[in-house]
C-alpha cells in the first residue's frame, strides 16, 4: 500500500514540472546567456528619416518676411527687388503692411524737408510717395514693423523690407553733389568712404589721384568699391592723403565726379579733450577778463560749450564768442580746434569765483574750470 501511494506522489510530480517548464525540450538546446533570441533575417528594412522634427526645428527659427511692396501703374504691384532702376521723373510709391510702420530713406530728402516725399500711415499699411524723382534720390529705401507699448515702440526684426532705387537721369552718371570739392577725414581706428555712388547699375567706377596723377587700385584689401557707398578705405592712414576724384563710364560715356580732399586725423575719438585758460586770475574792479575754452578734436565732430560763471544768477551781463577751424599738427595730421571764449567787462565783485566750461559732442562730455579773483 506505501509502495503505491509513493508511486503515485511521484508521478504527480513529475506531471508539475512538465506544466510549469522546469525541464527545456529534449529537442532545443538551452540558450546561453546574452545570447539573441531573435532570429537572423536577410531581409533589408530601409530607416525611415522623421520629417515632421526637420519641420519643427525649422519652425522654431524666426522667419524675416518682406512687407515691402512696390506699386505700379493701373492698380498693379509687385515685390521689389534688392536694386531697382526707374527713369528719373517717375513717381514711386512703396508700401508696408502693418498698422505702425517706421520708414528709412536717402538723408537728401530729409535734410532739405524735400515736399516731394510723402510719409503716411493708413490703416493696414504704412505708404510712402516720392514725386519728381531725380538721380540725387538714389539710395536705400527701407521699412519695417513696430512693436509698441504705450508711446515706446521697438523694431519689429520680423517684418522689414528694403530696396535700393537708381535713379537714372541723362547725363548725370553720378549721384549729384551739393558742392564741387568736398573733405573726407582718414581716422585710424575707423573706415573711410569717398562717396561717389553711381546712378547707373552697370557704370564701371574708378578712383583716381589728382596729384601724381595716377588711378588708384581698389584691390579688396585696403580699398573696395561699395556701389551703395562708394570707395571703402579699410584701414586709413597718411599715405591716403590727397585730392581724389572718381570716374565713371557706362553706355559709352564717361563722367568725372567732384574731388575729395582726404585728410588725415591725428585726434582719437573719445570725450572733449579740454583746457581752459583765463586772461588774468586776478583782476582790479573796472577792468575786463576773458575767459577761453578750448578743445582739440576730430575734424568733423562738432562740439557744444556750456558755461556756469558766478554773476549768472544776477543775471550779469557777458558776450560768449564760439569758433573753430582746422590745424595741422605735424606731418599729415590735421586737428579741429573749437573754442569758446567769455568776456566780462568791467569786473565787479560779483565776478570772482568759478568760471566753468562744458564741452559736450557726441561721444561724452568734459568739464573744466578756473577761479578768477578781486584784487
């Protein structure tokens, strides 16, 4: 009886491994371990490259749109290309979507408050008209948005357009010049232009020394031609002083443009350099004092005095004289002096103390004083 009662716990045994898994098939070998159990297969699965992320990477870079469009005779208009040509006469109209749009255009036109340019703002677009046109018009036109808060408004970078209009005229291959002879100053720490722009796009432009008469390479290292700018010196320095000219040729005819008289700076840009200086620092009753206020400067950086001196408040009578002229200081240097003089008469004691001069251009300003006393 404990024989078949053995024999059978056994068999139920048995019965439960083979359900659970214990034993591995007699006909496959076991796996060994970090062994694939996926089959090989020859068969080529070509990847498939996402595009949506492309998309997606490509959205999240801002997009500059052109607002800029020109209009044309009969309700016709189009977009304008980097450079236009129109005859000298025609009148142009441009416009720029947007309810607040800020408008660039050649320094000529706003200079003389030229009539013949209108500026307005409509409702969905900003519009500007420019009637009469003549080949001093050339240059750069451009828009763009704004974005405002309140009365502070910035530049909208998203929304810009700009084109620039040769205005070609007969017989001026050159953007006109208000004068005949004209100064460019040679800074060492910045780039110099000549500023003989062409009105014609396919003129061929040089530029030429007056003396040694000779034409001067624009070989792309010291000098470049820049058809919206005109002759580019790099890197100024005394060897480029002189008188210049620039010559132009297209369709076969040539003009020559105004002369340049390029000068040197000696100046480095920065702050008023000032001194200032009185006539005597002590003074007898009766007696008349200037007071002079001088700068040292860029040759064509002006620069503003302000004077405090002790009778302001008793509103004492003074003359103040400003002039300057240009200096040359050395070989080939040549140096702006302004000065500023201020003149009592007939001293008081009211007029001793201290007298005190600001110099301001556009860089900063400078503050000096002297004392001057009763004796």
């Amino acid at each position: 009886m404990k024989v078949w009662l053995l024999l059978g716990l056994l068999l139920v045994h048995v019965a439960l491994e083979d359900v659970t898994g214990q034993h591995p098939p007699k006909n496959k070998r076991p796996k060994e371990p970090g062994e694939n159990r996926i089959k090989p297969t020859n068969k080529k699965v070509k990847p498939k490259i996402p595009k949506i992320k492309d998309r997606d990477s490509a959205d999240s870079m801002p997009k500059s749109q052109s607002i800029m469009i020109q209009m044309l005779d009969k309700g016709r208009f189009q977009k304008p290309a980097a450079t236009l040509s129109l005859m000298a006469g025609q009148t142009l109209e441009l416009r720029c979507k947007g309810n607040r749009i800020g408008w660039s255009y050649p320094a000529y036109l706003d200079t003389f408050k030229d009539s013949r340019l209108s500026v307005k703002q409509q409702e969905r677009y900003g519009q500007l008209t420019l009637v009469n046109s003549t080949a001093a018009d050339t240059g750069e036109f451009s828009c763009w948005g704004q974005l405002c808060n309140g009365y502070i408004c910035r530049r909208d970078e998203a929304k810009t357009g700009s084109t620039y209009i040769f205005f070609t005229e007969k017989g001026e291959l050159f953007v006109p010049s208000p004068s005949y002879f004209d100064v460019v100053y040679l800074n060492p720490d910045r780039q110099a232009v000549v500023p003989c722009r062409v009105t014609v796009l396919s003129a061929k432009v040089t530029l030429h020394r007056e003396f040694p008469a000779k034409e001067i390479p624009a070989n792309g290292t010291d000098i470049v031609y820049d058809m919206k700018r005109g002759f580019v010196y790099l890197h100024p320095h005394s060897d480029h002083q002189g008188v210049v000219y620039c010559k132009a040729e297209a369709g076969g005819k040539s003009q020559i443009s105004v002369k340049y008289q390029l000068l040197y700076v000696e100046v480095p840009s920065g702050p008023p350099s000032t001194t200032i200086l009185a006539s005597s620092n002590k003074v007898k009753g009766g007696d008349d004092i200037s007071v002079l206020c001088t700068v040292l400067g860029e040759p064509d950086v002006e620069v503003e005095f302000r004077w405090i001196y002790p009778g302001q408040k008793d509103e004492r009578p003074v003359r103040i004289q400003d002039t300057w002229r240009l200096i040359h200081r050395g070989l080939a240097h040549t140096t702006r002096i302004s000065q500023s003089v201020m003149t009592v008469e007939d001293f008081e004691t009211i007029d001793a103390g201290y007298y005190i001069c600001t110099a301001q251009n556009l860089r900063g300003q400078t503050t000096v004083a002297t004392t001057v006393e009763f004796s």
